[in-house]
C-alpha cells in the first residue's frame, strides 16, 4: 500500500509518499480501507520530533524510524479479526486510533488496523472528508465539556477533570474558528450555554452560523479587556498566555486550556478559579454518541481544505500558516 513516512524529524519536507508493508489487524482489531484522514496538531509535533512542546519528559513518546504519523481516519471495514462484535466487512466507520498511544499502524495510509474499541458506525448522511475531521477534536471538546469518559490518572495534573454545567452559563472559547474550538462553540450551545467566540473578525458570520451569541475580533479588541463575569472559558490555544483570561471569569468559575503551559496557579487560587484540562483519549462509544449529533445536524464539522494523500507535506504548511476554520484533511483515492 501507499503511506506518508518520515525517516528523520523535522518540517513538511519530511514527509514522504512511499510503498510500505499492508498492517495485518490482531485480534480484536478490524482493517479499515482509508478513504480520509483528519489532520491535527499531534500530527505535526510528532513529525518534529516533538521538540517544541511543554509536555512534561514522561509524556514524551519514544517514536521509532521511520514512522507513519496520523490517528483520525474514516473509511471502510476490509477485515475482522476475531474477538470483535458490532463491525462487519463492508461497514463505514471514523475514529482516533490509539491515540495518546502510538503503534506501527497509523492513519496517513491507504490502509490500517484500528482496535475495534477505538471506532464507530460513521454517521449517516456524513461523508467520509467530514466524518475524518471529527473524531480527535470531536472528542476533545466531548471530554473536556460532557464526559471524561474513563478514570485513567491524569498525566497532566494531580486531579482528575471534571466537566462543569453550562445549562443557562457563560462560555467564552478562545480559538473559536479552529479544529476544536468550532466545535466546543456548538456543544456548548447543545448543552444550554451561551457563547462568546474568540477569533479574528473575519470569521464572525461563520461562528454566528454554528449558534455563537457573540464574537470578539481579537485583531481589534483584547477579549480580557471587554469581557467579565463568565463562569467558564475553554482556550483551545492554551500555553503560557492562557492565564490573562482569569480577569474574565466570576469567583466560583472555571478555565480550561487546551494545551500545557499554565503557570498562574496562585493567581487562579486567589480568583476562586478552578483550572483543568485532560488528555483526550480514544473512546469509540463517546465517538458514536458524538456521531448522533453529527448525523441529526446538531453539530457540524468544517474543513479548511484538504488534501491528497500523496500531498501530506502542503496539507502541513497549510497547517503552519494559521488561521484556519475548521479541519484540514486529506484524501486517499
């Protein structure tokens, strides 16, 4: 089959469209004929060799050369190993595929084996390029707003996360037009709350569309100077900078941030604000359940654009440059 495969870490120019061994699926595991694949940050730390991340030493995967990168595919069932129920050849089905893990067999290719427990029916009426885009930032913004799902020990901090109302709150989403905040925009008014979206003017019709009350143009405004009293803010940008956002929040409120890099603790202590954030993990019932909103329209996903297989490199320096709204994903023929 053909695959993307890195031999060294670096940037785009890495990657490389090869003829690689077909997986064979374990017990367990079905082998699914890729029709897409979603593309998400993880993608581009690992072709770097996650040099440039804050994830504490113990997180860092070891990765061996050369390496597919890749978690979220939609396609069809080719195979079924023994020990799975509920798949059969010829079903359509999405996930994220081992995902904080890495295996041998991963996405960009035109075939791979996925544990049965990672996958779900893929939404009727949702074609595969849409159905690709969902299930890595689907399931972030499911895990850190609905349910965790699981009770693995959090590797990011001492506490587990726990998800908190939004029926008739205050939600404010930093990075509202990208791959998970476009949909913590919509789960959050799915679950009741009221949205403020945080993101370049440019994209105030598109967050409108997808139900935000409210839209700060970053470009013009500084939302911490504008905005006070939330009871809850999800920055999907995260890092360092996220703790000017705890001027916004009421005593009592909480912020969670996508990505490591929180160091205001004491401030936030003072505040009366609690902050959390988890590790997405794959979770093939959380994706079905997330797969419902899609197919009933609730919930949508957009794509930036996409791209063939073949082109994985321009699809990341699509990526590097920024400002996208929605997903980018590529497309196997």
């Amino acid at each position: 089959m053909n695959a993307i495969r890195l031999h060294e870490f670096g940037g785009p120019d890495v990657l490389h469209y090869e003829t690689v061994p077909m997986p064979e699926p374990v017990r367990g595991e079905v082998l699914v004929r890729v029709h897409a694949v979603g593309v998400n940050p993880p993608d581009w730390y690992l072709r770097d060799g996650y040099r440039h991340q804050r994830l504490p030493a113990d997180l860092m995967p070891s990765i061996p050369l050369p390496a597919i990168p890749g978690s979220d595919v939609s396609g069809v069932v080719a195979a079924v190993a023994p020990g799975v129920d509920g798949f059969a050849v010829g079903d359509d089905v999405f996930g994220m595929l081992r995902f904080p893990s890495f295996g041998d067999s991963a996405a960009y290719a035109e075939y791979v084996t996925a544990p049965a427990s990672d996958v779900a029916l893929k939404p009727p009426g949702v074609d595969h390029v849409h159905a690709a885009g969902a299930p890595m930032s689907g399931l972030t913004a499911w895990q850190f707003l609905v349910e965790v799902g699981h009770d693995v020990a959090n590797p990011l901090q001492p506490q587990p996360h726990r998800p908190v109302p939004l029926d008739g709150r205050t939600v404010l989403v930093n990075g509202a037009a990208g791959g998970v905040g476009h949909l913590v925009v919509q789960l959050a008014k799915w679950r009741g709350a009221r949205v403020i979206a945080v993101a370049s003017g440019g994209h105030e019709t598109f967050l409108r569309e997808l139900g935000a009350d409210d839209v700060v143009d970053y470009t013009t405004v500084r939302p911490e100077d504008v905005v006070r009293d939330l009871d809850l803010v999800v920055d999907t940008l995260g890092g360092p900078t996220t703790g000017r956002f705890l001027s916004t929040l009421k005593r009592g409120g909480a912020l969670f941030p996508v990505f490591p890099g929180f160091a205001d603790h004491d401030e936030a202590a003072k505040r009366g604000v609690t902050v959390s954030m988890t590790q997405v993990r794959s979770d093939g019932a959380q994706l079905a359940e997330f797969g419902r909103l899609l197919a009933d329209g609730t919930v949508r996903v957009a794509i930036d654009g996409t791209f063939p297989l073949a082109q994985a490199r321009s699809a990341h320096e699509r990526a590097a440059e920024g400002h996208l709204r929605g997903k980018i994903v590529l497309t196997v023929s």
